[in-house]
C-alpha cells in the first residue's frame, strides 16, 4: 500500500513538472519563474543530499552554485560559446573548489562546520567582486548568452525560447534528482543515513565517517553547482550575489520549509520560496522584512516543514 | 613607504580590534548556549543608530555610554522571546532564526533611517591628527583603540573576577552541572546573550564615528568575526581577540602590496590555520567535535 502511493506521489510529481511553463501562467507566473522553481529547487535538494541524509549542516552551498554560474557564464563569453561545454566547465570547477575545501573542513561538526562553511564560500565572493577586469566586478558579467542546443540529428532552440530551455534545465534535473535518488538509495546512501543518526556507532562499525562526509560534501556541491550553471543560463546574467552567504541562506530555508527528512521536500519549499520572493519584491520595498520574517515563522512553527507535517498527519 | 605601510598597520590593528570586539561578543554566545547569532550585525547596527538618533538629546558622550547598554536591552528581550525557544533543538534552528532576524533589523534600519550614508560627528578636537608626520594618527582612532582596550580589559575581568563571569565560564565547560549546582540557567543564558550584544553595540557606536552609518554596516563585519573565531580557536577567547587583531592587521599589510586581496587574506589565513591547526591557534582540543 505504501510503496503505491509514493509511486502516485512521483507520478504526479512529474507530471506537474512536465507540465509547469503551461499552467504556471495560469496561476499569474511566467514560463522563467518556473525554470527558476527547478533550478532553485535543484540546488535546495542538493544542500538536503546533505543536510538531510547526511546530517551535515552546511551554510555555504551558494560559493560551489556561484562558481558554477561564473564557470558556465566566463565559458560563453570567453572560451567557446557552447551551452553543454559550459555546463560541464562550470560543474567541475564548482566541484574541484568543493572536493580542496571539503578536506580542510570534514573534521569540524555541528555549528563549527556551519561557520567554516559560510566563511569559505565569501573566499570566491570576494575574487569575483574584485577581479573587475575578468567577473565584471559588482555590477555581474554580461554580454554573453546562452547558445542553442545541436546535437547533430536534431536541433533545440534553447538560447531563445523560454519554455524550450525550461524542458531542457527539466531534463538536466530529472538526471541529477535520479542519480541522488539512486545514490541514497544504495549501500553508500544507507552509510550516510547511519552517520546521521549515530556517528559514533558508525565509527565503531569501522565506516571510514570523514570520507563518507567528504565524499556527500562533494556530490552535494557536484549537483548545486549544475543549478548554478543553469541559473546564470537562465538570465543569461550573473553576478557576485550568486556566491553570496545569504543565498545560502536561502537554500537552507527553502529545504527547511519544504522537509528536511524527505527527498521531494526541498523542492516544494523553493517553490514557495520563489514564487513567495518573487510576489512580495514586486509589491513591497521591505521584501527583506517578509522574507526575514517567514524564518522566523518557519523556524517556530513549522520546523519540520510542509511534508514532514503532511506526512504526520497521514501516519497519525 | 615606511609610512604608507605604518599607515595601513595601524588602521588594520583598528580595524582588528573592531573584529575583536563583534567576534568576543558571538564568542560568548557562543560558547554558553551553542548558537550562532547571525543578527550580531544587526544589533551592532541598531548600536550605531540609536546612538545617532539619541545625540541631539544627550551629546556624544552620553549617547556612547547609553546606545549600547540599550542596545543590549532589546538583545536580552530577543533572547527571551525567540532565542530561548531554541535551545536544546538542533542548531540549525537558531542559526535560521537569527538569520531571518538579521535580515528584518537591516531592513529596518533602512527604512527608518534611510539606505543612504549618514556622517555621525564626532567632537572636534578628536578629530585632528596628533603629529604632522602620522596624519593618520587623529585622536579619534587612538580613543578608539584606548576603548576597545578597556572593554576587552573590563570584559575579562568580569569572565574572571565576579560570580557572574564565573558562572558563565563554567557553563562554557558543562552547562549539566552548572544547571545541578543550583544556578538559574535560563538567566544565566539571557544575561551572557545581553553581555555578547552590549560589545556589538558599543561596536557599532565606535564604527559610526569611523565609518558613517548605513544599514549594512553590520552585516560587513559579521564575516571577519566568524573567521576571527575559527582562527583564534573555538571556545577560546583569548583566541578570538588574537585572531580579529591578526586578521585586521593582515588585511591592512594586504592593503599596501597586493589591494585586491584585501579582503581575501584572512580566508586565506583561516583556510592555513585549518589545515595546520584545526582547532585554532589558542583553541582546546576537541571542541570542534
């Protein structure tokens, strides 16, 4: 009974995804703040392969999705103006930079990983507010757009029209949501769940832990740093607030909101999220306010998020 | 030469000691109840306004003693209406709260203040330099630095001297038994919280008179106080007054060769220390765990 409805439930996730750009504007969205939805989402359950499998609290995912909008982004402009070549330089510096930084970092837990973590991810902020000549400093690279997609039998317009780059960031999450999915659900995925219940009973299991960590810490940034490149395609833009701590923020909230203890949680709190920033930034100035104000909310009311209270009112 | 890089150590040693004094504050708070106050920043700001708005009415002295004790007012009041919640829960949840806290008091400030730059004037006499030869020495930034060092001083003295500061020191070490040995802890928590805003206000009055007022006054100097912290050691705090010192000076030396790195040098220098001394310089085995 229980394995047909999570397979309903997928279903209907799909098809709601699949079907996005063409009711979106139905309800007074557009075809962008959908794609938006499914990169922001992409990279909040990224954070959550980690916050909430692995039980690491990571505060600066934004550094690893920034360096992957910047890589994607510097790839256009300045190598070869390619969407796919893009993708991939902007993923494997957006990991490179996690797989050096993770080392340094596995042994500290808890509030002290947070803090290195957020520490850390203002190293690259800084590089791309001050290397002008190179990032576009304060004011975002620009000048560069994304390239139509050609794979020889066939082409795709995806350098100008939205909803085709909206299917083609969908098929870049389907593949990424399906590895994590595979990977948490593999004897590896099994070893992160054990050293998030009880580290130390892992430990004695002889589970090599701070590898186990280093090796989520890195997946965890492998995928964020995909939503970053897609998220400087998106707009065709980026600049320094991509690497930005309170962007992390933002990733931890959305997670938080959506369910931290389940794997489509994340997802449905950046929608709220997103269409939520995107509504109170259009009608007030003091969107800062709202949005400050919806953590403190969350944090006292819903601290298990949307589908953890969901999913207690269907056991219970 | 000789006198630009003086120049730049002596601004970063001011600039360290703002660090300092934001990092000893979180440090605190910190060690005793195991949250991360991201609104620090906030409340250093809310310091350097109030001192703003209340100048007009009781000068710049009496605003420099009264800001940051009211400052530390509404900390202990924050504390005991959301943070208090929170203890016990996993992390995470106060890190959450204190960031969306963060957000709402910059927002705040600019819109009661404006997003604009505002000066904060200070007396006149501070102002001009003390030798022709060190223009930058003004007899603002030696009050400042004479400041910081009396706070630091009065703050240990109150960590080692009175029932207080001993009593905060032991819960650092195990709050279990504090707790069993009949000391209140719920105001224990709230007096330390206060004790940690009460440096970020003062902070925030000294910053004004240094840097002008804007809403993101405090937000740019929350960072450097995390990496003052893990540099200096965690749970040490003698190590986070090390650390906000040496990173201050290390960003002023920056300065003079190499001006884009400015800022990136103390996560250079946070990114060496964990890699050689993972606990920090003055830092206890095995708090990082």
């Amino acid at each position: 009974m229980k394995r047909v409805s999570a397979r309903t439930a997928n279903a209907a996730i799909w098809i709601l995804l699949l079907t996005m750009p063409y009711w979106m504007g139905a309800i007074g969205g557009y075809t962008e703040l959908a794609t938006r939805v499914i990169v922001l989402g992409l990279a909040a359950m990224a954070l959550n392969f980690l916050l909430g499998f692995t039980g690491v609290l990571s505060f600066g995912h934004a550094a690893y999705f920034g360096l992957g909008a910047y890589g994607a982004a510097m790839t256009i402009k300045y190598i070869v103006p390619s969407t796919p070549l893009a993708i991939v330089v902007g993923v494997a510096v957006g990991t490179l930079a996690a797989a050096i930084i993770g080392a340094l970092i596995v042994k500290l837990r808890g509030v002290y990983f947070a803090m290195v973590t957020i520490a850390f991810g203002q190293v690259f902020y800084f590089i791309t507010f001050r290397w002008n000549s190179v990032t576009g400093g304060d004011d975002g690279l620009t000048g560069w757009h994304r390239q139509p997609l050609d794979l020889g039998f066939a082409q795709f317009p995806i350098g100008t029209n939205d909803k085709a780059f909206y299917y083609f960031a969908l098929v870049l999450f389907a593949v990424a949501v399906g590895m994590m999915a595979i990977l948490l659900r593999s004897p590896f995925g099994r070893t992160l769940l054990a050293i998030r219940e009880n580290e130390r009973r892992a430990r004695f299991l002889g589970i090599p832990v701070e590898r186990h960590i280093w090796m989520s810490f890195v997946i965890s940034c492998l995928f964020a740093s995909l939503a970053g490149t897609l998220y400087s395609l998106l707009s065709n833009f980026t600049d320094p607030r991509a690497l930005h701590w309170s962007l992390s923020g933002n990733f931890v909230i959305m997670a938080v909101l959506g369910g931290m203890r389940s794997f489509w949680g994340p997802l449905l709190g950046a929608a709220i999220f997103v269409v939520l920033q995107d509504y109170v930034s259009s009608h007030t100035e003091n969107w800062m306010s709202v949005i400050g104000l919806s953590f403190v909310l969350v944090v006292l009311f819903f601290p298990r998020g949307v589908l953890g209270i969901i999913k207690r009112r269907i056991a219970a | 030469m000789t006198q630009v890089l003086l120049f730049n150590v002596f601004n970063g040693l001011i600039v360290g000691a703002f660090y300092a004094l934001m990092a000893l504050g979180l440090s605190l708070i910190l060690n005793l109840s195991g949250v991360i106050n991201f609104a620090h920043g906030g409340f250093l700001a809310i310091g350097a306004y109030l001192a703003y708005s209340l100048m007009p009415f009781i000068g710049f002295w009496g605003a420099l003693l009264v800001a940051p004790f009211l400052t530390a007012a509404i900390g202990l009041a924050v504390e005991r209406v959301l943070i208090r919640r929170l203890y016990g829960r996993d992390p995470l949840y106060s890190l959450l709260l204190t960031f969306g806290l963060a957000y709402i008091l910059e927002d705040a400030t600019r819109y009661i203040y404006g997003a604009q730059s505002v000066p904060y004037p200070i007396p006149g006499w501070l102002t001009t330099p003390l030798s022709a030869q060190f223009f930058f020495l003004t007899g603002y930034r030696l009050f400042m630095v004479a400041l910081v060092g009396i706070a630091v001083t009065a703050l240990f003295l109150i960590l080692n001297r009175t029932r207080l500061g001993m009593r905060i020191r032991a819960g650092t070490l195990d709050l279990e038994t504090v707790s069993v040995l009949g000391v209140n802890v719920r105001i224990l928590r709230n007096l330390n919280f206060g004790l940690g805003i009460y440096l970020a206000g003062l902070a925030g009055v000294l910053a004004a008179g240094m840097l002008g007022l804007q809403p993101t006054i405090g937000t740019s100097l929350i960072m450097p106080s995390f990496v003052a912290i893990i540099i200096g050691g965690l749970g040490s705090l003698p190590g986070t007054l090390l650390g906000g010192l040496l990173i201050g000076v290390a960003s002023g030396i920056t300065t003079v060769f190499f001006p884009s790195a400015t800022e990136a040098v103390m996560y250079i220098m946070m990114g060496i220390v964990l890699l050689v001394r993972p606990r920090g310089l003055l830092g206890e085995e095995g708090r990082t765990q």
